[in-house]
C-alpha cells in the first residue's frame, strides 16, 4: 500500500484534499489545530501552565544555551530529563512571582538603575562625563532579541523575584563552631596497617573444567548478547557544504566591498585643546552667569592673538587635568565627549577657535589643532574578510533553498542515496555496527537520536530506503539508509569461551581473596597478635591518600574508634579485599588556616542555600505547586504526558 502511495503521491493528496476540507466546512476548524496543545501539565496558585507554555520555554532555555554553548551537543538539549528541568524551572518561577505579587515586592526606579549599573557590559558604555551611551546600550539589548524597554521590564522582575528567596538567604549564618564541627573530620589523620588480599593472586588457583564454564555461561547468558545492529550509509547536508561550493564574482566581492566600506572604515578623530571655566549645572544663575562673561572675556582676547591660546589655558582654565598642557586634551572621537562640547569641535576647522560652549561642566572655549581623517582600508586588505562575509551570506540563501530540494531528492528517490549526493555534491559515509543508542562519546550524524530511531524504523529495516531528512542542528541535516540488519541475539558459547573463561576466572578469584580476607580478619580480630608481616604502619587523611583507594579511606576514617587498635574489612569487589588495622588517631596539623576559613564560607553558602530551598518548598505547598507529568527516569526515552 505504501509503495502504491509513494509512486502516485499527487493523486494521493488530490483525495486527501476532497476527504479533508468538506470536513472543515461542516464541523468547522477547532483552534487548536492552530494555537498547540492545551494540556494542562502544572499547577500553580489555581493558574495552569500547558504543554505550550512548556514547549515555548524550553525552545527558549535550549536556544539561550546554544547560544552560550555554541559546541554544546544539541540532543543533550532535548532529553526528557533536560526538558522536565525546564518544566521545574517554569514551576519555580511561577512559584516566585506568586509570592513576590502577594507581598507586594516592587522595584523602585533607583534599585533598577542601580543593578543596570552592576552588569559591566553596560557599566563599559558609560562615557567619560558620566551619561550613558545610548546606541550601545540599545545595540546590547537588541543582541539578546530585546528592546531597551522590555530589558527592563524583565530586569524589574526578576529583581523583585530575588527578593522572595534573597531575603531568606541573605540573613541566614553558620556559626563558626558549626562550621567547625562539619569540617574537621575532613582533616582527621589515622595511622593505619592495610593489608591487601588482590584478586590477581588467586587468579592461578581457578581452573574451571567445560562444565563449569557451560553452567557460568548459561547462568550470565545475558552478559554475552550481541545488541542489533545495522551497516549504514548516509549524507550529510550543512551550510558548510554550502559555503564550500560557492565561488564569488570579483564584480559582486568589489561591489560588497563599496556598499560596507563605511563599516569597516575607523572614526575620525579630532584634536583639541580647551580652556575651561568651571560652573555647575544646579549653581545660581548669577554664579553661571559670572562664569560665561569670564569666558566671553578670554575669548576677547583669544579673537586678538590666537597664538597665546596655550598661555591663557595653562593660566586660566580650570580643567586640571589639561591645563598644564596648555589645555590639550589629545585626539578625540565622536561619542567621547558630552554632545555640545563634540558638536562645536567637529565644526571647526583646523586652527580655528570656537565660541564660548556651555556645557553640565560650564562654559569652554576650543580650538581645533589637528584633524585625523577615517582611515579607508583597502580592497585588498579586506578581501579575506569581505569573502568569508560575503559566503557566508551566499550560503545562507542558498541553503535555504536547497534544503527542500534535499528533503525531496531523500523520499523521491528512496532506494539509494547516490541521486542526493550527486545533485549536491555530497560524500556518502558509511558505518558498521550502528545500533540503537548512540555509543559513549559518539559524536556526528549517528550520535542523533531522531535519524537512530528513523534508521530502526519498522520501514527502513525491512525495505531498506532511504530515512526522511532528519534535522540535526542549525543549519545541518542528514539522511541514511540501512544497508545490512543484523538482529540481536546471544552469541554462542565456542563464539565467547575465551570471554566466558576470563570472567568465571576473575569472579572465582576475587570471591577467593574476599574469602580469605575476611577469615584473617575475623582471626586477627579474635588474636591481634596472629597479625605478622602486616606492611608498614602510614598516615591517612581524606587529603592524602597515600596511594588507597578511595574505599579503604572512608573505611579507615569512618570506624568508630571504641577501642583502639580496631579492624575494619574493606570488599573491593574485582580488585579483591582489604583488611585495614586502626592503629591511632593523630592530631591534625598543618591545616591551611586559609583553607579553612573557605570551607567555613562553603559550609555557610550550602546552610544558606539550603535555608533557601526549604523556604521554597513551604511556597510551593502554601501556592499549592503540582506537576502533573511523572518524572522521568535515567533511561526512559520520553515522558509520557
């Protein structure tokens, strides 16, 4: 049936398109078929969130990390567990703003400006006298697909969000006896005797006949099965091989050259020197009034001999910082100076002398000294980077368009993917022993989920075409083929006896060293004195290992010391087992005093933090918070709504 659909694909949509639309026209259209679900998937204050509003914001988390992570591996974005953090996340900020609307938490024009002030990508737009770059500060926000308005907005927000939890946080504290208490057996120091029982040593005493080897092999069968498995081949299609196969005209590169010269170009800057005479913004008008006919003054006597501009600045102007240059204040660019003091100075001419300027700062007198035009960099020096923008650009139209023709040539043409690759200029890969989940630190077309699941497709196994274009990313898609199935199933017993023999041998000896180190505990417990040829006594702290494992440590650290010397045995299963003697607890020293003191403050953060995330819980029973999708485990592969 699907093969008759596939070859008579216009037809089959003709009639779909009669048995649909009557459809329409008599029971009408539900807008759901337009507006998403609407299940409800949580519950906060009686105010639903549905399975939109949780799609929408996790597209938005995954977007924001990718953004951050650009190497991220995009189906890490997508797992049930990332998407359920989401959901919990949307909770929590219901959760929050449900409080903060029922305290009446608000924030105050001067609190917003004071934490716009903290963040320093906008700290770093603020011009020499103080103001704010206007056109950065919108440029910033509009990177993050914000306008200056809803940035702020957001930013009153969340402000008074952290003003539910940060009250609880901020005025929770640890003692330092508690910090203390918590601490100091992390520098605990006991000397101790470890004797080792290794499962290697044992390993010559196990010498398993056929049928012990038989019975291991029938009792651990599922250890020796061979997963499915599939040989693939597939394509890749990306703005990458896109961009590799466009070639620029020298025309259109050299036209793109005139139309974005002016963005390449630097900024012209002008170089002047000012006497200042000083007049606050908010002084008297008589004050003001004073300072400007000072300046009028001067500005007399500059109209009749210019010359003496640097003497009469190092004499009379109240800049401090340029006077004694004889009021030089170096190159400048537009933006650097508040807006009439830039005005005046890029209307002159060179030499020539403004008049009196007023300014928040008083009243100036400039004069132009120098002029540094834009430097206008040259075809050539820019033709790397003209190419690379120019490409880029060519490739993102192009692959746009393509892509359908990808899509199309992939289920027009099923049987075999060597029509897409030689339309595209695409290489076909291939690989042995794909199976269903992607292997540990799988990378690559193969480490996808949606193309693995299109690949053991029911269809594409028995009939072997072609998968669906299957998006792998940004700008990144992919198509496969199954070119040979093999099912899963358990490998024969002469297939894996070499296996099946260095298990049992490895099993056995290790049950023999763990038997044996437990009896010469139990022995050495009873007769301490039976306890010869043990190794030599060493110091152990959990900061100096002194070559144990991390088992014997804990065991060393952990036994209760009664009465000492004591014994503790240790199974460290395939390794084997260990016997360890207690022989005295020493007092610590050398603790780094700064050390401690920063694990005071870790204690004191965790106290906080935990303070913070009881008060949350007591907010989510008093708004009555519930998730009503189940939780998904470590290897479920969905949540089932």
């Amino acid at each position: 049936m699907f093969e008759s659909i596939r070859k008579h694909t216009k037809i089959a949509m003709f009639l779909l398109f009669l048995l649909i639309i009557p459809s329409f026209v008599l029971v009408g259209i539900d807008r759901n078929y337009f507006s998403g679900s609407s299940t409800v998937v949580a519950r906060v204050d009686g105010h639903d969130i549905t399975q939109t509003e949780w799609d929408n914001a996790h597209r938005i988390e995954s977007d924001r990390q990718r953004r951050e992570q650009p190497q991220i591996d995009a189906k890490l974005l997508d797992t049930p567990q990332a998407r359920y953090a989401t959901l919990e996340r949307l909770v929590r900020d219901r959760v929050v703003q449900a409080a903060a609307q029922k305290m009446h938490l608000a924030t105050t024009d001067a609190r917003l400006a004071r934490s716009l002030q903290e963040i320093p990508q906008i700290a770093a737009l603020r011009k020499p006298d103080g103001t704010l770059d206007a056109e950065g500060y919108r440029a910033l926000v509009a990177a993050q697909g914000m306008t200056p308005e809803g940035f702020e907005s957001s930013m009153r927000r969340d402000i008074s969000l952290n003003q539910v939890l940060g009250g609880v946080v901020g005025s929770s504290f640890a003692t330092s006896a508690q910090g203390l208490a918590a601490i100091e057996p992390l520098f605990q120091r006991r000397e101790v005797q470890v004797a080792m029982f290794k499962a290697a040593d044992y390993e010559a005493k196990v010498r398993p006949t056929d049928e012990e080897l038989q019975a291991y092999y029938q009792e651990h069968s599922a250890s020796f099965q061979q997963p499915e498995q599939i040989n693939v081949e597939y394509v890749v299609f990306d703005i990458d091989s896109v961009r590799s196969g466009i070639t620029l005209n020298e025309d259109d590169l050299r036209t793109y050259y005139k139309e974005n010269l002016s963005r390449h170009m630097g900024k012209e800057e002008r170089r002047a020197s000012h006497i200042l005479i000083t007049a606050a913004k908010d002084a008297p008008p008589a004050e003001r009034e004073k300072a400007k006919a000072r300046a009028t003054e001067l500005l007399q006597q500059l109209r009749k001999n210019p010359a003496d501009f640097a003497a009469l600045a190092k004499k009379h102007s109240q800049d401090a910082g340029s006077a004694a240059q004889g009021g030089d204040l170096g190159f400048v660019a537009r933006g650097a100076t508040v807006k009439p003091f830039e005005e005046a100075a890029f209307a002159l001419a060179k030499g020539a002398i403004s008049d009196v300027v007023e300014t928040e700062y008083g009243y100036h007198i400039i004069q132009l000294t120098d002029i540094k035009a834009a430097r206008e960099p040259s075809f050539e020096e820019l033709r790397p980077k003209l190419e690379a923008e120019l490409k880029q650009q060519q490739a993102q139209r192009k692959y746009a368009e393509t892509a359908e023709a990808f899509a199309n040539t992939v289920y027009e043409q099923a049987d075999s993917l060597q029509p897409v690759a030689d339309k595209l200029k695409l290489k076909i890969q291939t690989a042995k022993g794909v199976t269903r989940t992607p292997g540990p630190g799988a990378v690559g077309a193969l480490a996808n989920p949606k193309l693995l699941e299109a690949l053991f497709s029911s269809d594409s196994l028995q009939h072997k075409r072609n998968t669906e274009a299957v998006e792998l990313g940004a700008n990144q898609m992919a198509a496969a083929r199954v070119i040979e199935h093999q099912s899963a199933r358990t490998q024969p017993f002469d297939e894996v006896k070499a296996q099946v023999r260095q298990r049992y041998v490895a099993d056995k000896a290790a049950e023999l060293a763990r038997q044996e180190g437990q009896a010469k505990k139990e022995a050495w417990t009873e007769k301490p004195e039976l306890a010869k040829g043990l190794p030599t006594p060493i110091v152990l702290s959990r900061d100096q290992a002194q070559g144990q494992s991390r088992a014997v440590v804990d065991a060393a650290l952990s036994a209760k010391p009664d009465a000492l010397p004591l014994w503790a045995g240790v199974d460290l299963g395939p390794v084997g087992y260990a016997v360890v003697k207690v022989i005295r607890i020493m007092p610590s020293e050398g603790i780094n005093q700064q050390l401690v003191k920063q694990m005071q403050q870790q204690y004191t953060q965790s106290w906080s933090t935990a303070e913070g995330l009881a008060y949350y819980e007591t907010l989510k029973s008093r708004y009555q918070a519930q998730i009503k999708v189940p939780r998904p485990s470590s290897v479920q592969s969905k949540i089932e709504n």
